[in-house]
C-alpha cells in the first residue's frame, strides 16, 4: 500500500496520499498508510509539523462521488428507485436558485437510468434521487451510516465529520450532499459507512488490534462493537451489482473486469474548500476510490484518496491503477 501511494503521489505531484484496506466484515484493518510521512526515529528532519497529523482521523474531507452508492443504496432500501428508474438529464438542474451541473455539463438526454448515474457519475441523477427520497428520509438514512459521528477506532485524537449541512433543511445544501458535496468526513467515518454495502447491509467499526498481551503474559481481547444493519441485505446486494458494472462495463471501457472473480468500484472527484471558508479552489481537487473484492464474498475493502494532484483532473485517471496495483 505504501509503495503504491508514494508513487502515485510523486506521479501527479499531489500534496497528500492515504490508503487503507480493511475487512468489510469484521472491520479488521489489515493496512492503513499516508505519504508524506516520517520516520519516528528521526522525526527531527520534518519541516512541515502537519505530516506529524494522522489524516485518518484527525482530518476531514468533501469526498464527492464515492458517496453517491450509500445514497443510491438508500435510495433502494427506501423502494423509491431501483437501477432501471430513469429520469430525464439536462446536464444541470434548478434546485432553488442554484443550478447544479453534471461534472461534464452534457446531458444524456430521456431514459437516463440509476444505473447510467452511478457508470457515468451523474450529479444530477444524485439529485433526483435525493429528491424522489423527500429530505426527511434523505436525512434519516445519512444519520443510519453515522456520518458526523466518531467511529470509536482505536486511534488517538479522532474528530468526527462536519455534516451539519445535512441538520438543515436546506434543499440546495442536501442536493449537493447527495453527490458527496458539503459534508466533510473523516476517511475512517467513509470505510465504516462503505462497509455496509460490502457487507450485506450492516456497518462494522474499523478497528487494527483484537488483541493486547500483557507483560504478564496475559491476554486482553479488545471487544468491537457488534455491526449495525443499516441497509437490508437485498438493497446492499443491488448496489453492489451496480458497482460491479461500473467496473466491468463503464470504467475504462471494461478493460478492468477480471476473469475468476468480481469486482465493486467507484471513483469521486471533488472541490477542496478554502481552508479561510468562502467557498471551493477552482483549481485543487480531492481524488477518491472505493471498492471490494470479491464482489460476492468481500474480504478486502480498499478506500485510496489524494489530495491535489497535478495536471490532472479525475480521479479515474489517478486511482484505479492504484488501486488495482494494491
């Protein structure tokens, strides 16, 4: 995982890196990585005290697309869409005095379905769904996947999410948090909330000890809360099955599908906020992926994400080599 992060970041020149894969069953942590990062025993050389930061934790971020699965997975528990809805796509759509654009600003026209969204990632597909679900409902199943809230991970210093945009009843504010915009989460908080789609519907606690030995030669076993069912598993299944087209049918044209097992993937692209408020850089952006494999038995769920690379717009031209590398 380190190996991987630190050549994508040298490759786009991006300020940050961080990885981490987990068993979306237990929550076992089997890696968990960032570059830059420093050596303990010579930690004296750091010239920036903010690679000193544990970003898993500490830090929270607009993650954009990679959350347009849990949304359209509530969406389909609540059976208020299903991948075949369709809808009409503009390319932009009015919501109060703001107008929300596909990432391309092209429409794909009458028949655009659920499923279309999540290959093409279609902002304003996100927004039909958070508007056929109702804000109420839209918010219950946000709060479900506890964003904004500590997971409990045995790491010290954890913050939890700013989602208070998701409090408001603001349909502009919850328009674009549909599409991962304006709520800012932890990445620890975003593998707790994926693992409900990899995991049948329930939503375990990231955790990397189960167990500590004590000089005394005696064991303490570090007890992990029971998962949480979230989603019912056969919402969890279709939304898995629709991240499996998307990487076997949309992304890079399907050169990714694999042969003897599948594969569940998204990518997300988003503005980063300026760190004085007042609104989003027109020029730096956070890349993110998330996927599990094997699709239909998940034992590994990786979440990679960067943090202003170069010379480069989407993270489906970053991550997924990446992450088919890791």
């Amino acid at each position: 995982l380190e190996l991987q992060l630190a050549a994508v970041q040298k490759k786009w020149g991006a300020e940050m890196a961080g990885g981490i894969i987990m068993d979306p069953k237990t929550g076992a942590i089997y890696a968990m990585g960032k570059t830059p990062g420093f050596d303990l025993n010579d930690f004296s050389k750091v010239e920036n005290p903010r690679e000193f930061s544990n970003p898993f934790v500490e830090n929270v971020y607009e993650f954009g697309s990679v959350i347009k699965p849990l949304v359209m997975g509530a969406a389909v528990d609540a059976k208020v869409v299903t991948p075949e809805t369709s809808y009409f796509d503009a390319g932009s759509v009015v919501v109060k005095d703001r107008t929300i654009n596909n990432f391309d600003r092209k429409g794909r026209g009458a028949g655009t379905t659920m499923q279309m969204v999540l290959d093409q990632s279609l902002n304003t597909g996100m927004v039909f769904v958070q508007q056929k679900m109702g804000n109420e409902l839209f918010r219950k199943y946000m709060q479900n996947y506890k964003l904004g809230e500590r997971t409990g991970i045995d790491l010290p210093n954890e913050t939890s999410g700013l989602v208070t945009n998701l409090t408001h009843n603001n349909d502009v504010e919850l328009a674009n948090a549909a599409f991962g915009q304006g709520i800012a989460i932890t990445p620890v908080e975003a593998v707790r909330a994926f693992s409900s789609i990899a995991n049948g519907g329930k939503m375990v606690t990231p955790h990397l000890a189960s167990e500590i030995v004590l000089s005394s030669g005696l064991t303490k076993k570090i007890e992990v809360p029971a998962p949480i069912q979230v989603l019912n598993p056969e919402a969890a299944t279709t939304i898995s099955t629709m991240m499996i087209h998307v990487v076997d049918k949309a992304m890079g044209g399907g050169i990714h599908k694999m042969e003897h097992y599948t594969i569940a993937g998204k990518t997300g692209t988003a503005q980063i906020a300026k760190e004085s408020g007042g609104g989003y850089y027109s020029n730096k952006y956070l890349h993110s992926f998330f996927g599990f494999f094997p699709a239909s038995n998940p034992k590994f769920l990786v979440f990679l994400f960067l943090r202003d690379p170069k010379g480069v717009d989407y993270a489906s031209q970053t991550l997924i080599d990446p992450f088919f590398a890791t």
